[in-house]
C-alpha cells in the first residue's frame, strides 16, 4: 500500500475514535444522565483524557495525516514528516487515555455509600479479586444509581479507544518515516500529451 493511501486511511479512522472519546468522557460527568456537584464526580474525569488525550490530539493527527495522503500542499516529504511529529503527539495523546482510564478503572467510582458522603469504597481494596469481577460487590454505592456500571464501561471503551488511536498513531508514525525517506508514491496525473 502506498505510503500517502494508509496515512488518508488512517487519518479517516482516527475521526470516529476521537469523536467517540470526546463523548464517552463527556459523559463520565453526567452518571446516569444526572446532573451532580464537581465534588460528586470521579476525579479522573477531570483529567479530560478523552476529550484533550483521545480527542484533541487526535484531531491533530487525524487532520495532517489527512493532508499528507491527499494531493495538496501538504502530500511531499516535509508534510510526511509534520505528519510523524504529529503523530508522535497522538500517540501519547491514546497512551495518556490508556493511562487514566485504566486507573479510573481500578480505583471505582466515587459514590455514596449510604451515609450521605461520597467516597471511594473500591479505592485501595484489599480482597483478592478486584471489585470489576465481583458484581455483588457493585450495590455498596447507594448513589448515583448504577455508578459502578457506568464508569465500568465507559471507562473500558476510553481505555480501548486510547489503545486502538496510540496504535494508529504508531503506524503513522513508522508509515511517514517511509513517506519521508522514499517519497509518497502519489503520481500526478497527465494532461494533454499521451
């Protein structure tokens, strides 16, 4: 496959990811559709690691990988090469959305208890198995209704998306290096004379 089709196919693919991360973040803020106070939602929303890490720096790489497979100003050897940097920036973007999600993950949510303060009751759990393999342990949170599932599978769709986009973005990374060093086997095509 030529260097310039797999970054346009890349570039393609990474839009959806990221527009799926922006909204699985976005909502991580509103548990089952409810509106809470900044104190009652789980920390590592906050670090925006779907909308900034999956999202944003994405975006980036998704719109220069676009550029560099198409037939523009950008589809030469310097715009392959802007297309590795950004990459590189997408890469780290997935990788910090792994990250995160895979410790909102084993922390749990912050939820109430019953006693009318919100905590982290799977925070620094000492049982053998994680409370993600032990359903009968989710009814501890009285508050927000169905928390546990709730971050359970958004967090674990940020953290597959993160692992799917820093992948891509690995790929372009290897691809615009080709592209760079041997040129985007884009041809022009010929008018006039045959």
């Amino acid at each position: 496959m030529c260097t310039g089709k797999c970054s346009r196919l890349i570039g393609i693919v990474l839009f959806p990811l990221g527009l799926c991360a922006i909204i699985c973040n976005l909502l991580l803020y509103f548990p089952n559709g409810k509106i809470l106070a900044t104190e009652e939602i789980t920390d590592y929303v906050w670090y925006f690691h779907g909308i900034i890490g999956a999202g944003l720096l994405v975006f980036l790489t998704a719109f220069m990988t676009l550029g560099a497979g198409g037939e523009g100003c950008c589809a030469n050897r310097c715009g392959m090469l802007l297309s590795v940097l950004l990459a590189l920036l997408g890469t780290a973007g997935g990788a910090y959305c792994v990250v995160i999600s895979a410790m909102g993950l084993v922390d749990g949510p912050l939820c109430d208890t019953g006693d009318g303060t919100y905590t982290y009751p799977f925070r620094n759990d000492t049982e053998e198995e994680s409370y993600l393999f032990q359903q009968n342990t989710w009814d501890i949170c009285r508050e927000p209704e169905n928390i546990v599932l709730w971050n359970i599978v958004l967090f674990s769709i940020l953290l597959g998306l993160g692992a799917i986009e820093a992948l891509l973005c690995a790929i372009q990374v290897i691809n615009g290096l080709v592209g760079f060093l041997c040129g985007t086997c884009l041809r022009k095509r010929r008018t006039g004379i045959a």
